[in-house]
C-alpha cells in the first residue's frame, strides 16, 4: 500500500516536474549550530508538510543520530560502494525526518570507481524524486569529496555566531564559493546571539560586506539566540523543537522556516535538473 501510495507520488511529481531541492547548511567555524539547526529546521519542515532527509556529512563530534540517540548502522559510503541499497542507508528517525549518514574516511571523488560515481547520480536522482527537500550538514572538516559536492549545490545556508572570528570565517567560506561559482544562493542565520541587535548588527554587517566587496546579494532568514534548552536537548538526546515548542530559540527557528518558505522559488523546477548536472560535470572532471 505504501509502495503504491509513493510510486503514485513520484509519477504525480515527474509530471509536474516538481522534484526536490538540495540545500547545504554550511559555516565558517565548527561549533555555531549547524548539526542542532539542521535537524530542528528539518521537523519545522516536517511540520510544513515537507519531505526532508537529512545528509550529514559530519563525520565528526555531534552527528545527527548521536543528536537523536539513535544509531546508524550504515553510511552512504556503504551504498556508494555497492555493499548496501539506497533502502538500507536511510533511516527513518523518530520526529518525522529521514537520515543517511555520512561516508567517514571518504576520499576525493577523483579516487572513486566509476560505479561509486554512477550510484552517487542515481542515488540523488532518486532522492530529489522522494523528497522535497535534501538538506546536506556540511561539517567542520569537511572532507574534500563533501567541498566538491557543495560546489553542485545552488542553495546554500550559512549559519555563523555574532564572535568576530566566526563572522570573518563565514565571510571568507562565501567568498570562496562565490569565487568558483557566483550564481549560488545564500541564506544567512546568526545563532546563539545574547540580543537580538547584536545578530542583526552581524547579519546586516555580513550582508553589506557581500555586496561591498563581491557585488553578492545574499538573504538574511535571521537570528536565532543562545538559550539553554540547545544544550538541555544535546544532553537529553532530544531535538530542542521537540522538548521546548515553546521556548525562545524554538520560535525564532519557526519564523526562519516561515521566512525560508517564503522565498521566491520560481526556479525550482529546474533546480533538481541544475544539481544533478553540476554534479555530473563537477565529478567527472579529470575523471576521463
Ligand atoms: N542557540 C543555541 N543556544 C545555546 N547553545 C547552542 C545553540 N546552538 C548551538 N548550541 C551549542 O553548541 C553546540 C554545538 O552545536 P552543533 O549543532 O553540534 O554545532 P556544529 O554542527 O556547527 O558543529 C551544541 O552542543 C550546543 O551546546
Ligand atoms: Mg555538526
């Protein structure tokens, strides 16, 4: 019955060329947020009526079932090398979003088979037709394979804190993007803020530096403020959405979402078609 019931889906989206869109949350520096927000942001989605699987490609502290006291039990490097399906790397987790777990110890694409390349493709073909949203947590240490994926991704969040060292590396992460690729899409969220003008100040500040310096539009979705209950939910193992609807940081993701829904999207029809290409001429660079 399930099976009929997402068949009909795909079939209903195929015809209205309504396929999913990719979106990586990225920041400058470790630590501001971007494992905790990506979850969060993907059950208010949830909430929205959206189909959203989560990528992490954290493969260090803080992944996203340790965030749900869940384990993984396989990894995209497991279906990239043809050991698991696709079914088998994605995992329902509780609250309402689904999860695949990030390949460790995943070298640059130019050391991958041709297989692993081709499952990759078909593997995101498949996902885009499956959900609405595929949103990638990048991670600190970024592996370079994950560098040369976010390079095929067009929408791009970049969460950073009101600390100057954090604002200068989320500057310098935009400007490397937009320096290999100026047509990408940023949507900028400051987390963490003790006031709510201390997180303006930074987002206007990030905001007047793109269009000073790299003639960049960029969008800003907001703040989000320090608040307890983050870490109250780390260590409880229980998204902050969940265990406090109510309190502050939760209503101000809420708006963010609201706001992040609200951006014009008029290309996303073609937007699935633009990934998949990009990451088609991206990966196959120096490949033949
Ligand atoms: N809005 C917030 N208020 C309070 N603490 C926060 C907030 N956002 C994140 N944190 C804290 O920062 C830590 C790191 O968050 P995490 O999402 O793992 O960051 P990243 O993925 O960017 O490394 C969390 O364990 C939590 O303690
Ligand atoms: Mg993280």
């Amino acid at each position: 019955m399930r099976d009929q019931a997402e068949a009909l889906r795909i079939k209903l989206l195929e015809q209205q060329g309504q396929l999913g869109k990719a979106v990586a949350i990225v920041s400058g520096k470790g630590g501001v947020g971007k494992s905790n927000f990506c979850m969060n942001f993907a059950l208010q989605l949830a909430q929205q009526q959206k189909k959203v699987v989560i990528i992490d490609m954290d493969i260090g502290m803080g992944n996203i079932h340790i965030l749900i006291g869940e384990s993984a039990s396989y990894n995209l490097g497991d279906y990239l090398k043809g050991e698991r399906s696709l079914e088998e790397v994605v995992f329902s987790a509780p609250y309402g979003m689904d999860y695949i777990a990030g390949g460790s110890g995943m070298s640059s694409v130019l050391e991958w088979t041709d297989s692993m390349f081709e499952r990759l493709i078909l593997a995101f073909d498949e996902l885009l037709k499956r959900y609405d949203y595929l949103l990638f947590d990048m991670g600190a240490g970024a592996t370079t394979w994950s560098l040369d994926l976010l390079m095929s991704i067009d929408d791009i969040i970049v969460i950073t804190t009101a600390e100057p060292t954090a604002i200068t590396d989320a500057y310098s992460m935009m400007k490397y993007i937009h320096l290999k690729d100026d047509a990408k899409q940023y949507y900028l969220i400051c987390n963490r803020v003790l006031a709510k003008q201390e997180g303006e100040e930074t987002t206007s500040r990030l905001k007047l530096a793109m269009q000073r310096f790299l003639e960049k539009d960029i969008r800003v979705l907001g703040t989000m403020p320090e608040d307890l209950v983050v870490r109250q939910a780390v260590r409880e193992q229980v998204p902050f959405s969940v265990s406090s609807p109510n309190a502050a940081v939760t209503k101000a993701l809420r708006l963010i979402v609201l706001r992040f829904l609200e951006e014009p999207q008029i290309e996303v029809a073609q937007q699935p078609t633009t990934f998949l290409r990009k990451l088609r001429n991206i990966f196959s660079k120096g490949r033949d």
